[in-house]
C-alpha cells in the first residue's frame, strides 16, 4: 500500500467473534484507519470525529474539529488537549471505586528535561466518533432510555439515528513535544496544550497556553461492535516508548521463548539500560491545575516500563498467555509487512485488547465476569502509574441495573452537542 | 571524521536495537491480517 496511505475502517456491525485474533485484527484496521489521512488530516481529527473538552466543573464539551482543508495537508485550526491530570477531580460515575487513571499523575519524557528547563510533558486527548456524539446528543433528551451503548446500526429512530457500520468509538491519546523525539517516526499535529511555569522544583504553576507540534505515542482504540456492548478495549503504543517486561511466547517451531526485559537501547520513557526498580515510580501529580511533586521526589523525567506485556502477567509460562502473546506478535507482524518502511504507522504496534463475553462487568464482580484477550492491560504512557489494573477495572458499572453507558467515564459530563445528521 | 561516523552508526544501531526488540520477528504465526485499504481518502469511508 502506499506510504501513510488510507486504510478502510473494521465494520463493527458485522463484526465476527469467532475468535480472538478477530478482536485483534479490528483493532488494528481501526488504528490504521483513524490515522489515515482524511480531507482535515488524520481521520480521527476529521469531521467524523469531535475532542472532547477536558471537565469542566463537571461538564465535558464537544469540540468540533477543523474545517476542511486541501486533501492531504494538515488543517490550520490547532487542537486543544489537555494534560492527564485535567481529569474530572469530583468523583465520576465509577471512577470513585476503581479510580483508573485519577491519581493525576505527571508522566514526563526522558529527554523533556535535559537540558532544562523541562519542554515537554505528556499531553492527552480525548476523542469520540460522530456517532457517539448523536447518541450522547440525543440519550440526553427526555427520550427511552437505551441501558447501554448500541452494537447495531439500526435501534428506535425514536432514540437513536441509524448509525454508520463503525458504531461507538471512543479514543484517547497522548503526546509529547515532537522536538524530543525523532519527528520522522512519530504521526503528528500541531495543538494547543496548557503551558507550566517552573517555580520550585517541586512545583509547576499553569499560566495559559501554548501551541506546539506534538507527536503520537500513544492511543486507546475503544469501540462496540456487534454483540459487545462492554466495548473492546485496545491499545497501541509507538515502539520506541518503553521496554516490556519478560514474557513467554511461541516461535515459529512452536517452542516456547522468553523474551527477556532489557532496556538496551534508546526509549522515550525509559533511560538506557535503566531498571524496573526504578522504574514506573510517581514524580508528580496535578493539584488544582498545578503540578507538585510526589513526596521526597522533584518534579523530573522517570523510568517507564511495561509491567504486562501484551496484556499478559510477565513471566507467565501459562499457556493462555503464551498463546495469547503470540496471537498479537503475529498479528503485528502481519500488519508492520503490509506497510512501506516510510510510512509513520510502522513503528506504532498494537500492544493488546481486551473484552468479555458481551456482559458489562460490574465493579462487584469483576471476578465472575471473565475477561478475555489481554486481560492485564494498560498502555505504559496512559496508565503509567497503574498498570496492575485493566480497562475494566475502572471502566465497569455499579450493578447490572447501572446504565451500560457507565462504562464510559466522559459519557455522564458530556453536554449535548454531537451534530445530528 | 570517525566520531561522527561511530555517532551516526550508534544511532542507527539504537533505533534498530528498539525495532527489533519489541516484536519479536521469530513468532509463530497465529493471527495473520489482510489490510482492507482505500482508494479513497480516509475519511470518505467513516
């Protein structure tokens, strides 16, 4: 195919289960799909697609994305992210039990501080697909109320407008300043991020915003499809941000082969030849919008490592994970080879999804209700500091009388507005 | 002169240490995908 060339999204409505490589493969057609180019850029910063404002005093914003620009060329309005730490600092829907992702922890890169003054942190975005944006829009008007997010095109047109074969999609991503990284390597786009100002080291201060060209290095790809109102839950990561853990996994005589951790070699979250000991350790957290450091540290670049890799405890022999470990190597090389060594999306590798059996689990019997694929997921630049969780472990409801919807943390904050058609 | 060959070969090294790490290229082959692409930009297929 051609280099950064478009890529045709999954069809979620006519999704197949079968079985787990199908998971797999969805999720990487997506991702290669969100960042094909559109008219506006990359697909998922088109006009399919809306941000999502960071909270409010309790209230989420569509943000409309750019306007149409020539084909191809990337559009002039900025984005606005925010830092990780922006989350909703009142309790959300679930979030106060499981509390993924709410320590409001800092993650910044290796080379952001050296030399100082500190020039990048982790940024974050949050995105849905138009026709998550209806849904929302319209489950807020006085109409039945649909319990979870739909896995067909075709619901009441009372409720719900016939959606298009992608379904629900929602992402997050996140950024560092592309000036610390290896641009040619990196999918980019200019935005407008907070701005810090160092007062001690232990404390930054916020003071408006500032626009930089950042660059991808991470992205949640979450999204129904038919039969899986819980969602699938995936992740991709670019190559370069942190060594995995050891892991077990099946070579092509079908023995059983460890991969090692080692941390060799340059990474963007991890110093060269760094350890796990000091590793995946805290520096800061973000206290109303500033940013302080953890006790006893400076607010600093710290060591990253993926504690599970593909989704999987490490160092486990145990046959569902080295089997599963193996299904998303393959599944990555059988993607990487359909792709020129020039295109960007080559060095970015889905690192696991995860899914149940079509129930939403709830937060009391997260044990009952059996994950499947990746099961200890979580992306080294999204949940840094915690990585023992999974998706579900914060992203389920109260009981199975909750509204499905629950499992979208932005979903409750967000004010109508998604365009309808 | 050979320094800034030896930097250059290090970094082409490093980056090659990196890609080759992370997925291992010797996997048996379990989940093989065929790429649906568009003729079309991006966009038009959402």
């Amino acid at each position: 195919m051609t280099a950064n060339g478009a890529v045709n999204p999954a069809n979620s409505a006519q999704f197949s289960d079968a079985n787990k490589c199908d998971f797999y493969k969805w999720a990487s057609q997506m991702f290669l799909w969100l960042t094909s180019p559109g008219a506006e850029g990359y697909v998922f910063n088109s006009l399919g697609f809306f941000d999502i404002s960071p909270s409010v005093n309790g209230q989420r914003f569509f943000i409309t994305n750019p306007g149409p620009t020539a084909p191809g060329k990337m559009a002039s309005n900025n984005n606005t992210y925010a830092v990780h730490s922006t989350k909703p600092r009142v309790p959300e829907v679930i979030g106060e039990f499981g509390q993924a992702g709410s320590t409001n922890g800092v993650l910044i890169p290796q080379a952001a501080c050296s030399p100082t003054p500190c020039t990048s942190l982790v940024y974050y975005g949050v995105h849905v697909n138009n026709n998550y944006a209806v849904f929302a829009t319209v489950l807020k008007e006085p109409l039945p109320v649909v319990p979870s997010f739909p896995t067909t095109t075709s619901v009441p047109a009372r409720v719900f407008p016939k959606s298009t074969d992608t379904l629900m999609m929602e992402l997050k991503t996140s950024w560092v300043d592309a000036s610390i990284v290896n641009v040619a390597d990196y999918l980019t786009i200019n935005a407008t991020v907070p701005k810090f100002i160092k007062v001690t080291d232990k404390k930054w201060t916020t003071s408006g915003t500032v626009t930089k060209k950042l660059a991808l290095v991470g992205m949640h790809v979450v999204g129904t499809v038919k039969g899986h109102p819980e969602m699938v839950w995936a992740t991709f990561e670019h190559k370069g941000n942190a060594p995995f853990d050891s892991y077990y996994y099946k070579n092509a005589s079908d023995a059983v082969t460890k991969k090692p951790y080692s941390s060799a070699g340059n990474w963007t979250f991890m110093a060269t030849n760094g350890t796990k000991a000091s590793a995946n350790i805290e520096m800061a957290t973000v206290i109303n919008d500033d940013i302080i450091a953890t006790k006893g540290n400076t607010i600093s670049a710290s060591n990253t490592y993926i504690m599970n890799p593909w989704g999987s405890l490490p160092d486990s022999k145990n046959t569902k994970d080295v089997n599963n470990n193996t299904l998303i190597i393959s599944l990555n090389h059988s993607v990487l080879k359909q792709l020129k060594s020039t295109d960007k999306r080559v060095n970015y590798i889905q690192t696991g999804a995860v899914w149940t059996d079509g129930t939403i689990p709830t937060f009391n019997n997260i044990p009952d209700t059996p994950l499947i694929g990746s099961t200890h997921l979580a992306n080294s630049t999204l949940e840094t500091y915690k990585q023992k969780d999974n998706c579900f472990s914060c992203h389920s409801i109260n009981n199975q009388a909750s509204a499905g919807v629950g499992i979208s943390h932005i979903f409750d904050a967000l004010q109508p507005g998604g365009r309808l058609p | 002169m050979n320094k800034i060959v030896i930097l250059v070969f290090s970094m082409l090294w490093i980056e090659a240490v990196n890609a080759q790490t992370v997925v291992p290229s010797n996997a048996k082959e379990t989940c093989v995908v065929s790429l649906q692409l568009s003729m079309k930009n991006g966009l038009m297929e959402q």
